[in-house]
C-alpha cells in the first residue's frame, strides 16, 4: 500500500510522493482566457502554466512536442483539459514554445520534473 497524501480531481487520484515518477503522453491542446484558475491565480496566457487533471498545482512538468522534439517546463495551476483523449492543457505561450498553437493539438509526452 502506498503512503502519502492523496490529491484527487474529477475522479482522478495522484499520490504527492509518487509524482517523481510521473510519465505519460497523449495530446495536449491550449487556452488563453481572462478568468481564475482552479489554484485561485488569473490566469495569464503569458505564463509557462498548464492545467491537469490529478497533479497537485505547483508540480512541473516537462512537456515535449513528441513531433518536433521542442520541450518546455510548465508550472500546474489549473485543472483540466475537459475534452476526451487530452492530457494537458498547456497557456497560449507554452503551445507557441511547443510549435501547436496553430494546429491546435499536439501528441507530447510529460514527465515530473524537480
């Protein structure tokens, strides 16, 4: 049985001292809208932040274009994506860095970083 704290979101559970090993890829997708974030922050589609579904919000994430290889490390501070079959989404700036804004989806891969 794993020890820890429990962060549990729309059905979905991370254990805190698990998340070290954290790895996975899907697609992402992005926004950019003027409301808060689930963490209570206004959201800044400036700002290297994603939205997760489980991780607890100041985790980083590495996120890479599985595509084009571009990476970027973004900051957890909302919850989300809501739409079937995505993973993360990630601000308007980290899908520019990432090279999918204009497509709008992309299949990247996530891994915790420290």
């Amino acid at each position: 049985m794993a020890a820890g704290v429990i962060f549990a979101t729309t059905g979905h559970a991370a254990f805190a001292d698990s998340k070290k090993n954290f790895a996975t890829s899907g697609m992402a997708s992005y926004y950019g809208y003027g409301g808060r974030t689930a963490n209570g922050e206004r959201h800044n589609a400036q700002a290297m932040t994603a939205a997760h579904r489980s991780l607890p919000f100041g985790t980083k994430v590495r996120v890479t274009n599985e595509t084009n290889g571009k990476s970027v490390v973004l900051r957890i501070n909302d919850r989300g994506p809501f739409v079937r079959g995505r993973i993360i989404d990630v601000s308007t700036a980290a899908a520019d860095t990432l090279g999918f804004r204009k497509r709008g989806v992309a299949k990247v891969s996530l891994a915790v970083v420290d």
